[in-house]
C-alpha cells in the first residue's frame, strides 16, 4: 500500500453545491472516489493505491484533472484497487460532474 | 510425332485416380470407417503434398487433424500445410512429429505461443502469414492443396455435404483442390438419407468419414456484456457520436474486441437518443455476435452477412431470416471469402482493436512471445483502391484525407479502438513495434504490421478521438496519436501546444469537443448487461454455450 498526496491551490471554484459525492466501487482494477466540497481555492488528493510505483502517473492524471475541472475548493480521497489511469481519470472527472449537479 | 515422345497432359488427374484407387482399399463406396482414418490419410497423401486441414476461425476438422499427427513419419513427411487458421495442438503436432515442414497461414488464435516458440526452434518453416482473403487467392495460383481435409455436420451415401451454420471456409478449400487434380476428404458429425441443403456437392467429395465426436467450434464472438466497463461505454459514446453519426455510417464491419460489443449494445440507448436509428449501422458484415440481438430487435439492422457463425446463435438466426442469409433448410449460411469481400468492398467503415499502435499509427497484435496471425484484420482494415462505386461516408473521409484540389477520391473509414494500457498494464501505444524485432530475430522478408498506419483513419482511446484524415504531416499525425494515447509514455511525451492545435483544426476530439457528459458514461447505458439479458432480448432463442452461464 502507497500514500500519495498531491495539492493543487489558486483554482476556481467547483460549480454546483452539493457537500459531497462518492463514486466507483472498490474493486479489483476499479477504484473508489470521495469528493468534500470545502473551503478555499485548492484541491487536495490523498491516494492510497494497492500498486506501489506509480507517483509519476498519479500527478500526471491530477494535473489534468485540475485543468480540465477546474476543481477548487474540493478535498478528494482515493482508494485505489489497481484501476488504470485512463479509468481513474474517468472517475475523477465524473465526481466532479456529480457534485456540480443540485444536491 | 510418335506416341513415344508425345506430352501426357493429365499426368495430375492420373495421379489423383491413383490416390482414389489407393483410398479405395479402406473404404466402402465413399464411406471410410473411422478406425480407418490415418491408413487412408496415408495412402492418399504422399510426401511434400501441399495440404488443407480445415482449421478455419472457428470449426475445426479435429478428427482428421488428429488422425493425420498420428501417421507415421516415414510415410508421410516435409508436407506443406496451407491452411487459414493454426489452432489445434494437433497442428503443431504435424511440425514436431516431422509429419508437415514448411507453414503457410492466416490466423492462430490459441496457438500463437506455440508458433512464436516452433519458428524460433526451426521445427516450422514459415511461408507466409496471409490475410484470409490472401490466402484464399494463394489456393487458386501458387498454394493449390493436392488434398483437402474437411469438416461437415452431415453427409449422404453419395457425399453431399451439409456444413450446417460454419460453413466458412469449406466452399473455397474445396475448389480450389476438387476442380485442381486434388483429393477431398470430409469428417461428419452424421450419416443421413438426405442432407437438410446441399452446400458441397457430391462429385467434388472423394472420402466421407463419420467422426466419434462433433467437430470442434469455438466461441470466439461472444462477449459477456457483464466484463464491459465504463471506458468501454464512454468509448463507444464516442465512436457512435465522433464517427458513426458524424460520417453517417451505415454499411459497417466490426472486428470482435470488448469496445466494439459496447458499441452495439449502445445502439438501441445512446444512439435511440440521439436520433440515429436508420441513419447508422444498417448493413452488416459480420460474425451473428450476441451482442448485436438488442440491435437487431429494436430494429436498427436491415440485413447481416457472416463469416462464419457463433455457437448458440443457430435458432436465432433461423428465426430472424429477414436479417441473415440462410438456406431453403432455415439455417445460417455463412461464408468466409464471400464476406470479406464484402467487407472490403461494401462497407465504408471497420472498427477493431490491436494489441500495439506505433507513432504513425501501424499496429500489430504480434507480440515478443506471440504470433496470433492477422486473419481478416488487414483487408477489412484497409483501404480499397479498386473501389469504383461512391457512398456519402466514402467521399467525405475522402475530402477529409485530400491535402491538394483533384480529382474527387473516396476514403474507407479505418478505425482502431482500443485502451491506451492493455493486460498487465502493458501500453497498447509504443514507439516501436514488437513484430519490427522479431521480424528480424526470425529473419522475416516483411515485418507483420496488421494494419498499416497510413490505411488508419481514426484512433479512438477513452481519452478522445485521433482523426489522422485531418493530419497534413508526420509531425501532425504522431502529435494526434499522443494526444489520445492516456497515460502511457507515448502519451505523456506529446507536445501540449501542438495538441491543443490539433484540437482546434479538430484533428484531435475529446468527449467535451463532441458535447459528452462523462456522467453519462455508465453501465446502465449498456442495453444489455449481461448474457442473461441477452438471452431475454432474444426471447430464449439465443442458447448461450456452457462456460457464458452463470445462473
């Protein structure tokens, strides 16, 4: 098991009000993705993956996650089972439509 | 001229009647007993004989090839095995026991470790590897077999043939060596008084053999809707969104992969949505893929044609003739190198999967330790210059791919669709193929790139869609392929300004650009969710082999 935490600050706010949103599902090759709405303009990530070695990975998919969302003010956890990258994006992207939609 | 010195100009036929008469001692009439089979085997085939043991995609003649590997090697050597598919042990077998020398193919499927491992060690000496249609011409020039083993459910006393729904390959093998001097032998589930539809006539059959079992079909079309996951449906939103409804594609081929069985089981969803039945994916050149039934019975698709068939399909297919071929008999005809002709000639688009996609978008599903052959992969997937009849689709990539005015040229729409990691998390996208080394550990004339990247019209990860038509330089066309190539290196190596560019001509299209919300991308999406649901779709008519049930 790996522990990675990545900080994106200075971002505009995420649209919409819902306080929280979960998706995926833990389970192998899929992951979990729990999105708070809290104060300020960062988005903060904490990972813990199943499949050490990937750091490089993670930050690249976060970064594009921030651009392309936009994701302010957003602390998001990951339980990650093994999922690929392009799935992860997927989910990542989907909990921020989720949360923009009206609770 | 004197009788003494004239040319005898049927000295292949007299050979063949020879063969016959050999035969002759093991039979009865036409009908040879099982227990026979390897004695007839070696007293029809001799030596350096060029030879066909129906291993097609999907049926198997396995008695016969089981028979032949059990001959002996001091009778029977350095044969040449001319055959589309390499799929049973027992091929393999005819090489390590020194039966058969030298190997030319199309397809091998599950034999593909055991190729890669027989080429290295020297046992197989490699012809070709052919696309099926190839192949199939090769039977009629240069690669005509002496002897021809094949299978049929049933025959008659005379030795009609009846091959059932796989008919296949069967129809070209036989012509090509019936009407060439060649024996032809036929493995049969069954004996009947009379077959249900004649699809081989008697006179070009010379043995009949019943088999102790049914031959051997394999599943390969069916796709377990319950393994799709969500990148597959968001992919599939953007191939019928991007592609199908952009191009207005209506005659089409889809190759057997998991994002393509998403595709069709968006039709009747995502695509009832958006307005597009009857405007997309009408005709069909295609193996009865379980996953089309919904399609089919929300009344999307006019009319299929097979290559072969799949197994369980039977009773749907003969219950849906208004869609498929079938015979006066009701069941599924099927033919392999009428198909991929249509295919290549007749549709304007083909979508499939590879293993491994390079910077200018060649791909090859031969890998290091595994040689799986190309089957009908590089015809469908190809652009067809002899294509003179025009079709919407045809002339707008064709104006999409023309960098100078000229003459009006149409395009086949050629997309691959794949995931940017494959197993194991191995990247599908490289910057050098795997084939290009072993090609030259083998010493191979020509490196086995499936399809060629400049056949190669679109790329469609879950990332985005690549529309290489749009792409005007080598530069460009490597620059759209990173920029749907996700996370993997190649991916992570593109150059952003440049994408983003490409972005703007939209040479590069994300979901975004095409107005998907990725929310919408989930499984309930998918009209059938597992193969229980399409067993319902098809009203019980569809009998899902053994290994697809779980209730």
């Amino acid at each position: 098991m790996e522990t990675i935490d990545i900080c994106h600050s200075g971002l505009k706010p995420l649209p919409g009000r819902k306080p929280w949103a979960l998706v995926g599902v833990v389970a192998s090759g899929n992951l979990e993705v729990l999105l708070e709405r809290e104060e300020g303009d960062r988005c903060y990530v904490h990972i813990e993956t199943s499949v050490p070695g990937f750091a490089t990975v993670w930050r690249a998919v976060v970064e594009d996650f921030v651009t392309r969302a936009a994701p302010g003010g957003l602390r998001i956890s990951i339980n990650d089972c093994g999922a690929r990258p392009d799935t992860v994006s997927l989910r990542l992207l989907q909990g921020a439509r989720l949360m923009e939609d009206a609770p | 001229m004197t009788t003494a010195t004239r040319k005898v100009w049927d000295a292949a036929r007299q050979d063949r009647n020879a063969r016959r008469a050999a035969g002759a001692a093991f039979a009865d009439g036409k009908l040879v007993p099982a227990a026979n089979t390897t004695a007839l085997l070696e007293s029809v085939i001799c030596p350096g004989d060029r030879l066909c043991v129906e291993g097609d995609n999907q049926k198997q003649a396995d008695h016969l090839a089981a028979a032949l590997a059990a001959a002996d090697p001091a009778k029977l050597y350095d044969l040449h095995i001319v055959q589309s598919g390499v799929v049973l042990p027992e091929h393999i077998d005819l090489f390590r026991r020194g039966i058969a020398k030298k190997l030319d193919f199309s397809y091998s499927g599950p034999q593909s470790t055991a190729i890669a491992r027989a080429l290295r060690a020297g046992t197989i000496e490699l012809g070709a590897i052919h696309t099926y249609l190839e192949l199939f011409a090769r039977y009629f020039v240069d690669l005509t077999p002496n002897v021809a083993l094949i299978a049929a459910v049933s025959a008659d006393r005379e030795g009609n043939l009846y091959t059932g729904a796989n008919t296949e390959d069967t129809p070209t093998i036989v012509e090509a060596t019936a009407f060439k001097n060649g024996i032809v032998v036929a493995q049969v589930n069954t004996l009947v008084d009379r077959v249900p539809r004649v699809d081989i006539p008697a006179d070009q059959v010379d043995f009949v053999i019943v088999a102790p079992r049914p031959f051997y079909v394999e599943p390969l079309f069916t796709r377990d809707p319950a393994s799709l996951t969500e990148l597959h449906v968001l992919m599939a939103m953007l191939a019928i969104r991007g592609i199908y409804a952009e191009y207005g594609i209506r005659r089409l081929n889809h190759g057997i992969g998991f994002s393509t069985a998403a595709i069709e089981l968006l039709l009747p969803t995502y695509g009832e949505q958006l307005g597009l039945k009857g405007k997309i994916a009408t005709h069909w050149a295609l193996n009865p893929h379980p996953t089309l039934i919904p399609a089919i019975e929300s009344g999307w698709v006019e009319q299929i044609h097979c290559f072969g068939s799949e197994v369980g399909m039977q009773d749907y297919i003969a219950a849906r003739p208004d869609i498929f071929f079938t015979g006066r008999d009701g069941s599924l005809r099927s033919n392999r190198a009428l198909c991929q002709v249509a295919g290549l000639y007749a549709c304007d688009l083909f979508i499939g999967s590879t293993l491994q996609i390079d910077l200018a978008g060649n791909s090859s599903t031969v890998l290091r330790d595994r040689i799986a052959g190309f089957g009908g992969a590089p015809n469908m997937g190809s652009d067809p210059h002899g294509r003179r009849h025009p079709s919407e689709p045809w002339l707008k990539a064709g104006r999409e791919g023309a960098s100078e005015q000229g003459m009006a040229q149409g395009r086949k729409l050629v997309v691959q669709m794949v995931e940017s990691f494959g197993d194991k998390m191995a990247p599908v996208f490289v910057e050098e193929l795997d084939c290009v080394a072993l090609a030259d550990e083998l010493k191979l004339d020509l490196v086995p790139i499936m399809i060629r990247g400049d056949d190669v019209t679109h790329i469609v990860t879950a990332e985005g869609i690549a529309n290489l038509l749009l792409c005007r330089t080598a530069g460009e066309r490597e620059q759209a392929i990173r920029g749907v190539a996700g996370y993997t290196d190649v991916g992570r190596g593109r150059d952003k300004a440049m994408v983003a560019r490409l972005r703007e001509r939209r040479a590069i299209l994300y979901p975004e650009d095409l107005g998907i919300d990725v929310l919408e991308a989930q499984r309930h999406l998918l009209a059938a969710r597992s193969i229980k649901d399409l067993v319902r779709w098809s009203e019980g008519l569809y009998q899902p082999p053994g290994k697809f049930r779980n209730w």
